[in-house]
C-alpha cells in the first residue's frame, strides 16, 4: 500500500483539527527525511494526547464523523482505516502499552515539516532506527535505511542517545542489531 504527501498531510490536517497531538513513529519518519514523496505501508502514529485507549470513544466518533472505518492494532489500541484515491490507508495509533515503550524523551525531541502546507511531526530517524533495532523484526528494511540515511547524513549521537534511554541489557541488543545492519558507531 502506498500514500502521498498530500494524503499523508490530509491525515495530519483532520487530527490537528480535533485536538489529536500525534508524531509519526514508523519507517514514514524516515521516509519523509529522506525527501520522498510517495510512503510505503501504514503510517504508525504515537499519540500524546488524547490517550489512544482511554478515549476509544472520542476515535471512534472522529472516525464516524470523517467517514473512516475503526479497527484495532496487534496490541488493542485503535487503528483507522482511511480511503484513498487508490486503496485505504492504515493509521495505526499508539501510546506506550504493552511491549511498546517509547521514551517520552524521544517524543519530545521531535521535528516537524511542512507537507502540503500542514504541520506534520515526526520522530527523528535516527530515533527511528533504535526502535526498530529494539523491536528486532524486518532487520531487512533497517539495514536499508541505515544504508540510504548514511548517504545523506545520520547523526550517530542520536542513535546513541536513544538507545541510552533503554536498560543496559537492551541496549547492547539495540547496538548489536544495529551493527549487524551495517551502523557501526565506536
């Protein structure tokens, strides 16, 4: 599946509008940095406010008003299907729950573009490739940002950064992953 910088910008424009406070979490982060214009897959949001599972319901009626469909994520948090010219979209919303732990530190730290006019946050992709690193699933696809990220400019003290944020024992797994992918950082 794939969206556009115009369908992605319209997603960011209907959350503003409602008061929804969300950072792109997933490989759009560094899709975006790396000036693309075309997204493959979903688009993985971390929503700071308001809270993805207390409020269900304030989702569920956003989505009725906009005409979108309402599902659920692998850990229970909503999920929006959006139609698109060709195909739908899916917005996966998260916050830390379960096995997903993302440092407030990381959120915060976040940037922001200008997509078709509307303000639209992102995880740096830098912190992007940690998380990755830390879930440990399409190694593939992360060694082919590293790779792609590393042409045009990765801050390895980000990196080290967020990995910092972790426990000692997940951080030496975050790093072998990462070198195993080809970011060897000294």
């Amino acid at each position: 599946m794939e969206y556009s910088k115009r369908e992605l910008a319209l997603v960011f424009k209907e959350l503003e509008e409602r008061g929804v406070d969300a950072t792109i979490i997933g490989n759009t982060s560094v899709e975006l940095a790396l000036g693309r214009e075309v997204f493959e897959g979903d688009l993985d949001l971390f929503i700071v406010n308001p809270s993805p599972i207390a409020e269900k319901k304030f989702f569920e009626k956003m989505a009725e008003d906009l005409n979108w469909e309402i599902s659920s994520t692998e850990i229970g948090t909503p999920s929006l299907l959006i139609p698109l010219e060709k195909g739908n979209l899916i917005v996966e919303l998260y916050e830390n729950y379960m096995d997903l732990e993302i440092p407030i530190e990381i959120i915060e730290d976040r940037v922001e573009y200008r997509v078709n006019g509307v303000k639209v946050k992102s995880i740096k992709p830098e912190y992007y490739l940690v998380l990755k690193a830390r879930q440990g699933v399409d190694l593939d696809k992360l060694e082919k940002y590293i790779s792609s990220l590393k042409q045009r400019s990765l801050n390895t003290k980000l990196v080290e950064y967020a990995a910092s944020l972790y426990p000692e024992d997940e951080r030496e797994l975050i790093m072998e992953r990462l070198r195993s992918c080809g970011l060897y950082i000294t």
